[in-house]
C-alpha cells in the first residue's frame, strides 16, 4: 500500500485556537520564541482511513525567519511531552 499522504486539515494557532487552547503557549515555550509569532499547523494524513499515521507541520514564522517543526500526531492529541521530545530530535 503506498502512503501518500497530503494535507487533510490546515489550522492557525493561536492563543484562543479552539481545538487545543494550550497549543500555543506550549510552542512559545519549548521552542522559545519571541512573540510576536506566526504559527500555521498542517495536519498530514492518508487518504486511507486505515492508516492510522497523522503528523503535524508547524510552520513558525517571526519577522524574516521562517522554520519549520514536526510532531508526529494529529494536532488535538499533541502533548506537552510530544513538544519537548521533538524539540530534542530536531534542530530548528
Ligand atoms: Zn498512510
């Protein structure tokens, strides 16, 4: 089976960001940014429902600088701890 996958849902994250409310505050925090900062989140999944692999593309934004940060779950089931763990493995 190939797995493909595209962007199945693209959000904003904000303070107030509805579907995860500590999601933003968790990013300023781990990955230490300085507001104020655009934060986009792309979830990338399978057409396939069966598949059950989803991750979450965080594209940071601040002035001319531009990164991006992966976390390897579906935005509303992102941890604390997930945040920190991929703040370890990636250099940003
Ligand atoms: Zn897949």
């Amino acid at each position: 089976m190939s797995h493909e996958h595209t962007v199945t849902s693209s959000h904003k994250i904000t303070p107030d960001f509805a579907l995860h409310p500590k999601l933003y505050s968790w990013l300023v925090q781990y990955l230490k940014l300085k507001e104020p900062v655009n934060i986009e989140a792309r979830e990338m999944g399978c057409a396939d429902d069966s598949c059950p692999i989803i991750e979450t593309i965080f594209t940071i934004e601040q002035g001319n600088n531009k990164q991006f940060f992966k976390v390897a779950r579906a935005i509303k089931n992102i941890s604390k701890n997930d945040i920190y763990f991929s703040v370890q493995k990636q250099v940003l």
